[in-house]
C-alpha cells in the first residue's frame, strides 16, 4: 500500500538522492554549531590542564651596595661596593600540583559528559524532525492517493450522470466532497516543508528546500528490549549521569587539594655577594612558615560539603534516568498497542469497505450518503494510523534519549 512506502517516495521527488537517518545525524555533528562551540569549550579546559600543572617560577635579585659617588675619589666610586645575588624557589609540598592536574582533567571529563548530553538532546530534536518529515511526505501520498482514487469516481460518476443513472445534485455533492482532499493535499505539502526548514535549521544548511529530501522507514516495530535491560543501559550510557558521577570524584579531588593547600611549603634560597675583607662568599636558606593558624579550614569544609551535594545531585539524576526510561517504555507500549489492530484488521477492514461500498454506489445498491461516509472513513483510518506511527517514532526518540543511545533506529 502507499502508505506503508511513503517513507520512501521522497527518493525521486525532487530529482536528487534523500538522506538517511545516519546520513542526517553525520552532518548535523559535523556542522551544528551548538555542538562545534561547546567542543572549543572541552578544548578550553583542557588547556586548563596545562595551567594547573604549572610549577612556581624561581625568584631571582641582585643588589649593589655601598655605592659612593662622592667620597673624595670620583675616579673609584665602585672601590667599596659588595654586590650580592640571590635566588629562591617555592617547592610545593602534598602533591599539590598533581591534585590540580587531577581536578582539572576530570574537570574536562565533566565538559566531555555534558558535551555529550547536549548532543544527546540536540538529536532528539533532530530526530523528531526527521520523523515529523517521514510523517508529513507519507500523509502527503495518502492525500494523493485519496485524490487520485476520488477523481476516477468522479469520473465514473460523470459517465452515470450522462447516462442518467444519477442526479446533478448528487454529482454536485460529490464535486464539493473533493475540496476535502485538494485541502489535505495543501496542508500535506506545507508540513513537508515546515519539517525541511527544521531540519535544515539544526544542521546548519543553506539548501534549498526544493532540493533537500529524507527517506527512511516509517512503520513501527514489534521486538523491543526489557524494562529491566533499558535500565541498565541507560546506567552505564546516560551522559548527565556520567557527569554527576564525576563531578563527585571531583569534589574529592577538591577536597584533598584543599587540605594540601593547608600544608606549609618551604622556600629555598640560595645567595652569593662580597663582603670585604671576604671578597666572595655564598649563602643557603630556608624559609618554612609557622603554621599558627590554619587559613584553609573554610575551603575545607566547603570542599567536604560539595561532596555531599553532588552525591545527592547523583541520587536525583539516577532517579530521572529511571523516571525517563520508564515513562518512554510505556508510551511506547502504549502506541505499539493502538497500533497492532490497526496493521492486522483495521487498515484492511477500511479499504475492504471503500470499495464494496463504492462498487455498490455506482451500480445504484447504496445512497450517496453511505458513499461519502465510506471515503470519509477510509480517510480517516488511514490518516489515524500514519498519525499512530509518528507517535510511535516520536515516542522511540523519547526513549532512545531516556536511554542515552540509539537502541531503537
């Protein structure tokens, strides 16, 4: 039937090859810039990592002391001059520069997750736009369908009329019955290309419309995994439950960052001079603060705190993953339920009906008003039933988002 190929009729429509959904879904990750503005974001942390594992930089100073410019000998102004030179470097104790480095890179793990997310949210939408454009090109074909088959009717009808077999009241009825499928084949037409701007919107596309088409199967699906197995796949998959789990990791990172930032770290010096009647010597220090009052205790308790936080933010993702796999799972239960009587008796069942009833009109065995209501009703089954399916692709991306991957394509 036409309906059941409409996904595909797209194919010659506009004399150019339509893409496919992987097709799609290629261009939008390499073009969307939603997406290329967050990965300069992930390239932007881990510039950060470089930051952070930073060393200190040595000091270094010089001094000329005891300069006389008028002592009586303009000629020997330096004759008493003791020079010194020093240098000291702050070594960092606790691995504190490790723990940056560690904060950091998971700090880019957090942004990688999140990246991940966003895409997985952009091509839900991406992915309902696809299939709002299946929906519209096969409501398209059954429009013209309809027409095609009302017009041979009419036609026949037009012979009936001549032939006196029917009234020109009756041949007017049925002439204004056709405005019903003109506007279906108007309103068909306008969503396809509502659909394709969408589409060409998110992929960041300048085609034309005229020379932009999709194809891909548009019918329903009766294998489906588990509750349970959905579940643990969106576990182990889900990119914002990712990033909860490593944003506490992180604050633990933080938390014993903190607490080796508490610890004093020692500055060694080193420094050579003159000192007559030495007329050279050199020097060592150390410099090691006292450690009266501990200035960090706030970030450390903060830092302890932040664990706990993003613990309980973890616990409210993990519930939403599950609140998200369960109600896409029972929505789509849900359509592939309507669903099934449709394929196996209905759709048949409406056809069955259009032409008995039909054959029956025009041989004079049924009124013009059960003629009508036959072609009304076969409309109407057939546009339900192309509705049915793009609730069920609709709801099969709202799982696949719930989930986190493509685990109904």
């Amino acid at each position: 039937m036409a309906i059941l190929v409409a996904g595909c009729l797209g194919k010659g429509a506009f004399g150019q090859r339509a893409l496919t959904w992987q097709e799609v879904r290629d261009r939008f990750e390499n073009t969307n810039p939603t997406l290329r503005a967050a990965q300069i974001g992930i390239d932007e942390s881990k510039a950060q990592e470089i930051t952070a594992y930073l060393r200190p930089n040595p000091d270094f100073s010089s001094s000329l002391d005891q300069v006389q410019p008028f002592n009586g000998n303009p000629y020997r102004p330096f004759g008493f001059v003791l020079p010194l030179f020093s240098a000291s470097y702050l070594h960092e104790r606790a691995h504190k520069r490790e723990l940056r480095l560690e904060s950091a890179r998971k700090a880019t793990g957090i942004a990688v997750s999140q990246l991940a997310d966003q895409e997985r949210n952009l091509l839900f939408n991406l992915r309902n736009a696809f299939v709002q454009a299946l929906q519209a090109k096969a409501t398209l074909a059954l429009a013209r369908e309809n027409l095609a088959y009302y017009d041979k009717l009419l036609a026949v009808n037009n012979d009936r009329l001549k032939a006196g077999d029917i009234a020109q009241v009756d041949l007017d009825r049925l002439e204004l019955q056709r405005v019903q499928y003109e506007t279906d084949i108007q309103t068909a037409e306008t969503s396809v290309r509502t659909s394709k701007i969408q589409l060409l919107t998110l992929l960041n596309d300048r085609t034309p419309i005229e020379q932009f088409d999709v194809t891909g199967p548009f019918d329903f699906a009766e294998t489906l995994l588990t509750l349970e197995e959905l579940r643990a796949t969106a576990l182990a998959n889900r990119p914002d439950l990712q990033a909860a789990l490593a944003a506490i990791e992180k604050a633990k990172t933080d938390y014993r960052l903190a607490v080796a930032n508490g610890s004093t770290d020692p500055t060694f010096g080193v420094d050579v001079g003159r000192n007559p009647p030495i007329p050279a010597y050199i020097g060592f220090s150390v410099n090691i603060p006292i450690k009266l009052f501990d200035r960090n205790q706030g970030e450390k308790a903060r830092t302890q705190l932040d664990i706990r936080r993003n613990q309980r933010l973890q616990e409210a993702t993990q519930a939403q993953v599950f609140s998200d796999v369960d109600s896409a799972w029972a929505m789509l239960n849900s359509n592939r339920a309507l669903l099934r009587p449709y394929r196996s008796k209905y759709l048949q069942l409406a056809d069955k009906v259009r032409e008995t009833v039909s054959f029956a009109y025009q041989h004079g065995g049924s009124s013009l008003l059960e003629f009508l209501n036959a072609q009304n009703d076969y409309r109407t089954v057939q546009l339900n039933y192309l509705n049915l399916v793009g609730s069920y692709l609709t709801s099969a991306s709202q799982l696949n988002l719930a989930v986190g991957i493509e685990v109904i394509k």
